[in-house]
C-alpha cells in the first residue's frame, strides 16, 4: 500500500513524533547555549521544530522517489532546528569548533553555502524575486545527540544554523515574504524594498566586522602600559566622573608617584589598573567621602586616594627584593640613603596634598609632636641636610646620625596616614631626586611654610625644659 504523507502526518507525527522531536530541538538548544555562555560568546538562540501543515507540504513536493517513515527520519534534517545568531560575525569560527569539538554531538553533516542555490529549471516562489544579494548565508550542522550520553532521545537528526544576528532577521523577513507571500508571487514594490533591506543588511554586516576591529584595538590598546602620566591621568578622571561623580578633579594628585606604583607592581595598564579601581567603587551612595576620614583634615586628591589602596593591598609587590639596602652599606652611605628617603618622603608629602595642610601631621594634633621631634624636623629644615646630601666629602658626624636616626624612627612609628604613605613610597625608593636644584627649593618652600609651626613648638618646648 502507498505511503500516504497525509495521514502520517495527520496521525503519527501530529500525535507522537513532534513532541518527540521538540524535546530533542530543545535539549541541543540548551547544549548550544550552555557552551557558547562558557565562552562568552554573545548571541541570541531559539529552536523550533516544523508544524504538521509545513511538513506535509515539504514532503508532498513532486520527487522522484518514495517516501517512508524510516526514509524520513533518515533524510529529512530539518524537522527539528536551532539557530544560533551572533552579534559578532567573525566568531563563527569559534562556534564551529565549538559545535564540533561538543561530544555530545555526532556530526553528520556540516554545510556551507549561500541560499538559493540557482537550480536549472527551477520554478517556485523565488522566480521573480532573484536577488544577487545578498542570498540566505549561514553556516549549518547536522547532528544527532550521541547514543552514550543522551540515551533517552530519539535518534533523529537536528539542523543548526549558525549566522550574524542581522542575517536571522534578514532571514526570517525574506522567508515569511518569499514563502507566505499573501496572494501569487512578489509585486515589483514588494522586490525592490527586499533589496534595498538586503543592501543595508550587507552593509551592516560589513559594519559589525568593523565595530569588531575596532572594539579589538581598544582591547589591545587597554593591555598596553600607560605611555605616560597624561594617559594615566585621562584614564584616572574618566573612572572617578563614573564612580565618584563628587569628587573634585581639577587636580587629580601626583600622577608622577602613581604611575611609578602601578608599574613596580604589576598593574601599568587600563586592563589591570581598572579591575583593581572596581575594588574601589562604592557600593551605595557612599562617596570619596567616607576615604577620606583614613587621613582626617587631610584633603584628599583621587590619586593619592588610589594610591593609598594599591601601597596597603600590595606592599609586598612594592618593594624590589634583596637585602636591606642600608645594611649592606658602609655607615655613611647608609646615613645618605636613609636621609635621601627622610627628604623624598617630605617632597611627596609635599606633592600628595595641598599647601593649606602641610602643617596638620607636624601640629599638636599630630602624631607623636613631642619637644624633641620638634627640634630634629628643625634641623631637617636647616642647610645642613641640603649640603650633607651635595657633599662627598663631608662626614656625617654623631648629631647628624643621631638626628636622621630619630626621624626615621619618627616616620617608621607615625600613626598620620599622609606622612605613612610618603614615607612607604620613599622606602620602596620611588624617591624625589633630592640634588636637584628645583627639587631642593621646593623642599625650602615646605619648610618655609612649616617654619613658624616648628619655630611656636621649639620655643615652647625650650621654655617648658626651662621652668
């Protein structure tokens, strides 16, 4: 008896197998999707499987051969589909290696074409509406869950296609239009605007592939270190508009002693840098505000605000390893160097914050500002530090070891989170150039300033040892 496609559709398909193939189109779509989030390739995913009435027609087409049930299941693969859009084009590669490297899948068949292919004679739905481009392309699979790892399906085969995002739409549009037409064939109106929405569809595409390039040279761009600390700079304002919008930028800080730190350990660059930034974000409506109360009166600028994070988090990676410089050295090399980071630590101190607060940690309501502390910041703000430094000659006699020796405990134990982290920076010597002409007035200027401060102390202290 002939095989009656009417009735197997009607009865066998209808009633059992298209439950049977949904549940097969949606276990690959779920495969499909849960590989491709894995590697974080972007796209948009759906599967489908044919309706009774589609089917029937397909399989009612004039052949030269007769179908069967066991015929169908065999040679028909488009039954149960999944279709895979990418935003990005050029990642198909990525997800045929992914399809194809998936042992969940027995790859029956891989088809890589541009749809309709002309066909001599051909006379259908099309025959007015020949356009060159651009055609139907996609990339499609046909597979069959393997047996040993998805035993409970039935063994029928699965098409997936692969194409751009904008080609799916393009796709269904010239599909619904083409196949569904609403009586005959095309009109000329009907033609020219696919057209023209295939042009722009092309277009786009070529688009996507430029977005791409585009969007990968910015990624390499983000790897690369910071040139300098202009780019340094932009890139620190634009993160602080997004995430500190009160914060005041019209002076980031000293960028200077925050490009030496990201790059002593390990973070030169706006890829590396900026998922450490994240750490930093507030996570409510909290602002640079609650930072600032680590350094009291102390105005904070952004950069030391980073700074202060990055020296407390990687202190280890900040410091260069090997011996301890200073006790490897004869003892005045030793008092050289450590009165060059005593200095160093003052110039960024210097640099860190305003002038307005240069006197705050050096106040009574520093930490600690006892009579004798007072006396040995004197002597630092005197010439002689200054001429032992150009001197190479001149010895270190016992005041002045004595002297560096008390400030360094002074800045080792001091509870002000300022002086802290200038003192941390100097020691991992990231230091200023301390004989530099300019550099010794601005340390002139620093101690102008302090003058006073320390000169009211001394004479107070000296008439408390007096009474």
């Amino acid at each position: 008896m002939p095989f009656n496609v009417k009735e197997w559709v009607k009865g066998d398909y209808r009633t059992n197998l298209y439950y049977s193939y949904e549940r097969l189109a949606q276990e690959v779509e779920k495969i499909c999707r849960d590989a491709l989030k894995k590697e974080n390739i972007p796209h948009v995913i759906s599967c489908r499987v044919k309706d009774p009435e589609s089917l029937r027609a397909k399989l009612e087409k004039p052949q030269d051969f007769e179908w069967s049930p066991d015929k169908i299941a065999k040679d028909v693969f488009d039954i149960a589909g999944v279709r895979i859009s990418l935003y990005r084009p050029e990642q198909e590669q990525q997800v045929k290696d992914i399809i194809e490297k998936n042992c969940a899948f027995v790859i029956k068949e891989i088809d890589t074409n541009v749809y309709p292919p002309p066909l001599e004679g051909r006379k259908d739905r099309t025959s007015t509406y020949e356009l060159t481009r651009p055609r139907y392309k996609a990339t499609h699979w046909i597979v069959r869950l393997n047996p040993a790892v998805h035993g409970s399906f039935i063994e029928r085969p699965v098409e997936i296609q692969v194409m751009s995002l904008l080609h799916s739409a393009w796709a269904q549009i010239q599909h619904d239009y083409t196949y569904k037409p609403l009586n005959g064939d095309l009109s000329p109106a009907e033609v020219s605007t696919l057209e023209a929405l295939g042009r722009t569809v092309e277009l786009g595409e070529s688009f996507l592939y430029q977005l791409s390039s585009i969007r990968e040279e910015r990624r390499q761009e983000e790897k690369q270190p910071f040139a300098n600390i202009y780019e340094l700079g932009s890139y620190l304002a634009k993160w602080f508009i997004k995430a500190y919008p009160d914060a005041q930028l019209n002076d980031l800080g000293s960028l200077t002693a925050l490009l030496e730190v990201v790059d002593r350990i390990g973070l030169n660059s706006q890829e590396q840098l900026g998922k450490f930034l994240e750490t930093l974000r507030p996570s409510s409506s909290r602002s640079m505000a609650l930072a600032k109360q680590h350094f009291g009166e102390l105005r904070l600028r952004p950069a030391v605000f980073v700074m202060h994070h990055l020296v407390n988090k990687h202190r280890d990676g900040l410091f260069r390893p090997g011996p301890e410089w200073w006790d490897g050295y004869r003892e005045e090399r030793r008092y050289k160097s450590r009165l060059k980071i005593i200095m160093s630590t003052m110039l960024w101190f210097f640099d860190f914050f305003p002038a307005t607060d240069w006197e705050i940690p050096f106040s009574p309501r520093g930490q600690p500002n006892d009579g004798e502390q007072v006396k040995r910041l004197y002597w630092l703000g005197s010439w002689e530090p200054n001429e032992l430094i150009a001197s190479h000659n001149r010895p270190f006699s016992n005041d002045d070891q004595e002297n560096i020796d008390a400030l360094w405990v002074w800045f080792e134990k001091n509870d002000s989170p300022a002086l802290c982290l200038a003192f941390m920076i100097s020691r991992a010597e990231i230091l200023r150039d301390v004989e530099d002409r300019v550099e010794h007035c601005l340390f002139n200027r620093l101690f102008s300033t302090l003058g006073q401060a320390l000169e009211n102390e001394l004479r107070d202290f000296t008439q408390r040892e007096a009474a």
